[in-house]
C-alpha cells in the first residue's frame, strides 16, 4: 500500500491499497484509472467507482470535482503501466525477466523454463495462471495479464525470493499496450504461423506484434530463437539482444542431432559446444523437442549448467497439455490446450504415431475471434483425426450453432466423419461412449482451463474434470 502523494505530486494523504481499471471491480481503498478500453471509455464509470469506495481516481480530461482526489495525466493508458511500476516498487528490475512469444508452445516452453531453473527460484505467469515456490494459483485473467495484475504479481515473487520471473507475452498483449515499459533479461521464440486475425487485421499486423518482445529485449540480454521456423530470420532482423538458436542445423547452438518418440517418453541427441549429449524427456511429440530445446538453450545461456539441466528434465509436467488421463479403461483419453491449426495438425500426427485405433476429437473454436481460422480447423481435424465432434468452446455473445456451421462450412460436401454436439459437456460425454478399445479421445482446446465464457457470464467448466465424469458414467451405466 502507499500513499496518493507517494505516487503523485499531490497534498492528498489518501492511502491506495490497489490500483483498478475495472469499476466493477472497485474495492475500498482502490485507485481507479481511467482508460480507454476497445469498447468503453472507463471515464464514464467513475461515479460507480466512487461509490463502490474508490480512494482516488486518475483521468486524462476534465471531469469536474468528485468527493475523492482526482488527478489528471496526458494519457491514463500510457500512465497505467508508469503508476503501477511505482505501487509495486520496480519488480521487474529485482527479477531476471525472461518472456516466451509464438504461436504454439507458449505455456509449454515456459512451464519447461520454470522447471529447469525451479519453482522456488522463478515464477511463472501464463495461459496455466502462476505459479511459483510451492504455490499454484488460478488467478491470472489472460495470458499475459494487464499492468495493475502484473506488477502485482511479479512483487509477490520478489516477496518470494524468486530471482527469475518467465513469462508468456502474447501478440494480444502487444496490440492492448500491456507490456509497454517493460523490458525483458531473454526471450524466445518458439515459431509463427495464422492466429488472432480478428484482433490485428492481418497477418503481417500479427507478426509485428511478436516481434515487440525481441525489440523489447535488453541489448545485452539474450534472444533465444528456433532456426527451423519460416519466420525464423525475419525475427532475427530485429533481435536487440545477442542471438542463439535451436534446430536441426549444424550452425544451431543447441543442434537437435535426432529423437525418437515412444508412447512414454522420447528421446534425443543433442550438441552443445561441441559434445553430444544423450537424454530423455518425459514429454512426447516432435514439437515438446523444439521447446525442451529451447528452454535447456535460455537456461545454459542464463549459467546453468547442463548437468543440473538434464537432472531437472524428469520433473517436467505441463498441466493441459499431452495430458493422458488416468482412466483404467480400455481406451485412453487425453486433453490438450491445442486449438491452432499447426498445433491440432501436429498433435494428431503425433497421436497417430501411437498404437491405437481411432482418434476422437472433441474440439470447437471461440466465439468474437479469428473467423477465418474456423474452416481450417474443421479441415484440419477431420483430415487428421478418425472422427471429430465439433462443440461451444468460450461463445461469448456468438451463437455456438454458428460457430461449428463456420468450421463444418468446407466439409459437408466431402467429408461424413464428423458432428455437431453444441453442448461441451454432452460433447464430450458422446466421444467418451462412442469409444471402444485402443481408442483415443482427445479434448482439445481448452487445456487446464476452468471456465467457459457464455454470453455475459464466466462459467465454471474444466476438460479434465468433465472427462473424467464421463468416464465415471459410462462405467456406471456397462455395470447396470
């Protein structure tokens, strides 16, 4: 907590106990700031900030006199990130601050990152929540949170004793001005393909976005950058730090010289300056390689030593993703976070690369996003997988019919391997009791996730949880 006139050049002694953006949110206490968001000017919510007992709120036009202090700055957006650096006494510069930005692989690379360095020295904030020492927590709103949940939670690590701090910036994050002053120790990259269209307009706009984090790396901090990717030397262009890269070339730092997936595990043969390194990963897929190597590169480039690296790799586990679930059935079930057409197509190849029958995807697309992307995942899924059942996932204020007749749109004249069940839950208890032995169900999408965003409500909704109710009822009823 401080004091208004420890923020500003003010006689008010008012005392701020956090800093808002949202009125509905308001507390006692509270600093309301009044941005501009995509749809709504928060200026003209301030009465109802006031009265849910905001202390002080900070404008970028007159308002006229209010009952608390007002204090008034050229523009509130670009401010938010200077106040709350100030509120939470510079966090960022007690932490080693390492950002993951791509298309697929985010969560994973990161989660990877925090396991390598460990739990108790680096904190994680991401599509998963955070995480750091022993504390798990559900509490982050997006992949990369805005400035007042941040700073907040990059000084409960410092507060911690966490010296690292990893995190996923998303092109989103980029676009809203989120990450504005912040600048990061390292950055990775992990590849780029078609996302998120709605919001930048196109695909060039997206690529610009990904690339802040780069620009946004300390000259002499680290830009960790995977050689294999199209986008590769595009990103390389702008790098401000110095460059390494993973792959498969010869010039790689890090060289991936081979692997092997199994149904458990894979294995891999590495080059590091100039020695060969045989080790094995508890994750699976050809695209888990790419981002155990790009988290073991950041990590040997931070000082790590490999040795201490490869003890680390067995304790990896990336919650939602490749996560076969523990049914005693005859058929398996796995939930992952996939929902791109590069991360479904690549996850199916890997499925199918398993000894078992069918696949069965239960998967749908969100609602107020990418409409183009909707047709190529439909085409994706029933191209790649035996038989897929299209549902809601987050609709929003679209109708979720409309949604899986976008995605179907391409396929009803050539393709019969498909339905609709607009329910996620009926969804995925028809993938469920449709599946017979050696069978896999893969719900996709969603990952760990807990909610599902319906219309004007935030409901409680969890893949993992929801399957395994399913599973539950299915055995119920074969033993009636």
């Amino acid at each position: 907590m401080k004091k208004l006139n420890e923020l500003y050049d003010t006689s008010s002694d008012v005392l701020i106990k956090a800093i808002k953006i949202n009125s509905k949110e308001i507390e006692p206490g509270d600093l309301f700031v009044c941005t501009m968001g995509v749809k709504a000017d928060r200026h003209d919510f301030i009465d109802e900030a006031i009265e849910k007992g905001a202390s002080a709120v900070i404008v970028s036009h007159d308002v006229g006199a209010k009952k608390v202090p007002i204090i008034k700055v050229d523009n509130t957006n670009y401010e938010l990130s200077k106040l709350c650096q100030r509120f939470y006494d510079y966090p960022e510069h007690e932490l080693t601050m390492i950002g993951v930005t791509g298309t697929d692989g985010k969560t994973s690379t990161a989660t990877i990152i925090q396991t390598l360095i460990g739990k108790k020295n680096c904190g994680y904030i991401g599509t998963n929540g955070r995480s750091w020492a022993d504390k798990v927590l559900d509490d982050n709103p997006n992949t990369t949170p805005d400035e007042t949940v941040l700073y907040r939670f990059l000084r409960d690590f410092r507060n911690d004793n966490c010296k690292y701090a990893v995190m996923e910036t998303s092109s989103e994050a980029y676009f809203r001005k989120r990450l504005e002053n912040l600048e990061f120790d390292a950055s990775v990259y992990t590849n780029i393909t078609s996302e998120h269209l709605n919001i930048h307009g196109s695909f060039e706009n997206y690529v610009e976005c990904k690339k802040e984090l780069f620009k946004r790396t300390k000259k002499d901090g680290l830009c960790i950058l995977n050689s294999d990717d199209t986008y590769y030397q595009e990103i390389k262009k702008i790098c401000n730090g110095k460059v390494y890269t993973y792959g498969t070339s010869n010039d790689d730092t890090l060289q991936i010289m081979d692997f092997k997936v199994y149904p458990t595990r894979t294995t891999i043969k590495w080059k590091y300056e100039d020695k060969i390194y045989d080790i094995e990963s508890p994750l699976l897929g050809d695209f888990n390689v790419y981002n155990l190597s790009a988290g073991m590169l950041l990590c040997l480039k931070l000082g790590f030593s490999i040795e201490e690296l490869i003890e680390n790799i067995k304790n990896i586990k990336i919650s939602g993703r490749l996560e076969l679930l523990d049914t005693n059935t005859k058929y398996y079930v796995m939930v992952d976070y996939a929902h791109t057409p590069n991360g479904i197509s690549k996850l199916l190849n890997f499925v199918h690369t398993l000894d078992i029958n069918r696949s069965i995807v239960v998967i749908g697309q969100a609602g107020e996003r990418d409409y183009l992307k909707r047709p190529k995942v439909g085409n994706t899924v029933v191209n790649n997988a035996s038989y897929a059942i299209f549902t809601y996932e987050d609709p929003r204020s679209e109708n979720p019919k409309d949604i899986c007749e976008d995605i179907i749109k391409e396929l009803k004249s050539t393709h019969n391997n498909y339905e609709i069940v607009i329910d996620r839950r009926e969804a995925i208890e028809r993938a469920i009791n449709i599946a017979k032995d050696n069978d896999m169900v893969l719900i996709l999408g969603k990952g760990n996730e807990t909610y599902q965003k319906l219309k004007n409500e935030t409901i409680y909704f969890n893949d993992i949880e929801e399957a395994y109710r399913a599973v539950k009822l299915r055995k119920e009823k074969e033993t009636v």
